[in-house]
C-alpha cells in the first residue's frame, strides 16, 4: 500500500477542510496506509477532529507558550509588527497571507523538499503550487482542489494554471469543477469528494433553522439574516428560531446586523461547536447562503440528519448536491427575496418534507467512506 502524506495549514483547527482531509486520512489509515499529516500551524495540544491512532502528526510552527516555542512565537509577533518579513514564494494571492512569514515559508520549502512517502497531497492551492515546484521528482504530487477553479482570483487562476502542470494529478470536489480544470489544463483530474462519517441521530425536531460556517464574507450569513428579517413577523407568529454557528471576521457586523433590525430574539450567533450533527438533527432547516461554495459539507451534514437544506443556485457545491425540490431546495443566487420568500412558504406551510428527507438520505450513500475510499484508490492507482 502506498504510503500518504497530507500538507495542510492548520489540522488543529476548525474548518469544512480540516473535517474532509481528517475523515480521509481516518478511512486511508484503517484501510493500511502509512499516512502522515503535515501542519503548517500549531495552537493547540490536540487536532481539532479525531484522528486513526496510526496517524503520524508534524507541526512545522507551534504557537504555544513554552519555551520551545519561542523563536516561532518570536517571529509571528514580528511578521505582525513589520514588513520585512513577509513571505516572497508563497503565492501573494493566498488568502491568508498575513498568518505567513518568509521563516515559515523557508520551513515550508525544506519540509516539502525532504518528503519520502510514495505520495504527497497538497491541500490549498497556494501550497499545491509550492509543491509543484519543491517537492520531490521521485514521489507522486497531488493538488487538491477544496474550493472550485472560479472562486479564484483570475491573476490566481494564471498562477494555478501555469504551476499545477507539474503536478501529477489534481483532485476536485465535484465533476463540474473537474470539467474546469480540463478546460485549462492537461494534468490528470479526478474527482474525490468529502467523507461524510457521521452517526445519524434520532432526536425531536424543533422550530429551528440552522447555519454554520466560517463567519466572512463569501459565506454569505449576512444574507441569511437579511432574508430573516423581511419574514421576522411570520418567525415570531411561527415561532422559529434561526441559529448560527461559526467564528470568523464577520462576527462583530453580522450581530450589528441583527441588533440593527431588532431581531435577537430570532437570530441568534453562536460559536463553532463539536455538536452540530446534534443541532442540525434537531433542525427543521438548514440555509447555506454562501456567496461562493466550493462543496457544501454541511449541506451533507444536514441531510444525513433529517434537516431540509435551502441554498443559492449558480454556484458549484450546492448545486452539485442538491436537485431543486427533490432532496433540497435551491433559490436565485443572492437573492434575498427569493431566499426570504422560500423560507416564508416552507415555515407556514404545514408538511413532513418526508420525500425531502428521504432523498437526501439516499444522497448521501455517495460520500460514505467506503464510496469515497473507492474513488481516492482508483485515483490513486489510474
């Protein structure tokens, strides 16, 4: 079996990324991989998913207080305080640029460049260009793709197109990102999507519309609470309650937001939880309003746990997923309206959804381990 190595940035934090390459090094490592995960960051004891025993974990900078730690410390706090020590190889279109310094990216480049296994998995486009350049002749390069081609900036675009063509194979998420990468470059491309490993939970539901997410920007929360607002009075005369969970820059606007229209006592901001499969299991609905979605895990996430999924068409992740009116509901992207409207008619009217939850049990079959190990293998071995 071949042996696996993951760069990812930071494996001890939350993030839809974070949970995809932890369930697929789980699924590799009980199937007899040698996997390995490297971490750029470190800032906590403990990954923040549960990792196989087998799994062998590096962390290239620690931010934790100890005194083993200082020279890591010592430059991220001068990275902060000055110019002269951003880094130069790294892709400036990276999008978070400002966590990097030219000392981890010198860590960086000599880590890439001593790899051993038979196999190393980019996972950021930023870090599958560095690969494409550092890594090894000898091992298999992969570039994985956890967003889509066209969430890109365009001078991004150039780069990627220009630097994945040494590469030897590039993953994407789903089939239609697949067919963009084709269209621009020759590099073998496969399709791998999110593990979805998750027990299914049997728990009341309540009048109850979950979110979550990272709170920025491109996740569009904003527009949830919009939609929310032009329908507050049918939430209060049906009694729903819309709950957010997520940390991000956003946090401090998106509650402005809610204190602005008077409406706390619907919408409430909550922090990331290691219990979302419970919250959403007790959900009704579940609203993804992302600007830009390169997959959707929570879209999974919430159909395996019986909660009906309303989301924006037109942009790759859920439309991937969700077949309007079969096992989701899709409305016109970014309109607020149309989102409100949708809500408004599923809140008042009174129905099971039961052929809604059903179909989206029967979606998610596809992104179970196995189904997804399938997949990674025959990439593997093409």
């Amino acid at each position: 079996m071949k042996s696996i190595t993951f760069f990812t940035h930071n494996i001890y934090a939350m993030g839809g990324t974070v949970k995809s390459i932890s369930q697929l090094a789980n699924v590799l490592a009980q199937k007899g991989h040698d996997v390995k995960i490297i971490s750029v960051f470190k800032a906590s004891n403990k990954p923040y998913f549960d990792l196989h025993p087998s799994i062998e974990l590096e962390a290239l900078t620690n931010y934790q207080l100890h005194p083993s730690n200082v020279i890591d410390i010592f430059y991220n706090r001068l990275r902060k305080l000055t110019p002269f020590n951003k880094p130069c190889i790294l892709s400036q279109h990276e999008p978070g640029l400002y966590q990097f310094s030219s000392y981890i990216e010198t860590k960086m480049i000599r880590r890439i460049r001593s790899i051993n296994t038979d196999v190393l998995i980019g996972t950021r486009a930023s870090f599958n260009i560095m690969i494409a350049q550092y890594g090894p002749s000898n091992i298999e390069k992969i570039g994985m793709e956890h967003m889509n081609f066209d969430a890109h900036p365009t001078a991004y675009q150039d780069q990627i197109i220009k630097a994945y063509g040494q590469l030897d194979k590039i993953t994407t998420l789903t089939s239609n990102d697949k067919k963009r990468y084709e269209s621009v470059i020759t590099t073998p491309t496969y399709v791998v999507p999110n593990v979805l490993n998750e027990a299914r939970q049997s728990l009341n539901k309540r009048n109850l519309i979950i979110a979550a997410g990272r709170l920025e920007y491109e996740k569009g929360f904003d527009l949830l609470i919009e939609s929310i607002n032009l329908i507050k009075n049918i939430m209060r005369e049906e009694q729903y309650k819309v709950e957010i969970y997520g940390d991000g820059q956003e946090r401090g606007h998106l509650q402005q937001q809610i204190n602005q229209f008077n409406i706390s006592d619907i919408v409430s901001l909550n922090s990331i939880t290691k219990s979302l499969a419970s919250k959403l299991a007790e959900s009704k609905y579940t609203v993804m309003p992302s600007r830009n979605e390169g997959f959707g895990m929570v879209i999974l996430e919430a159909m395996n746990q019986g909660s009906v999924v309303v989301s924006f068409d037109g942009i790759v992740g859920p439309t991937s997923i969700i077949n309007d009116a079969e096992n989701g509901f899709l409305v016109t992207h970014g309109d607020i309206r149309k989102l409100s409207n949708k809500l408004a008619h599923l809140l008042s009217t009174k129905n099971s959804n039961s052929a809604i939850i059903e179909n989206g049990f029967n979606t998610v079959k596809a992104y179970e381990p196995y189904a997804v190990y399938t997949q990674f293998i025959s990439m593997l071995n093409d």
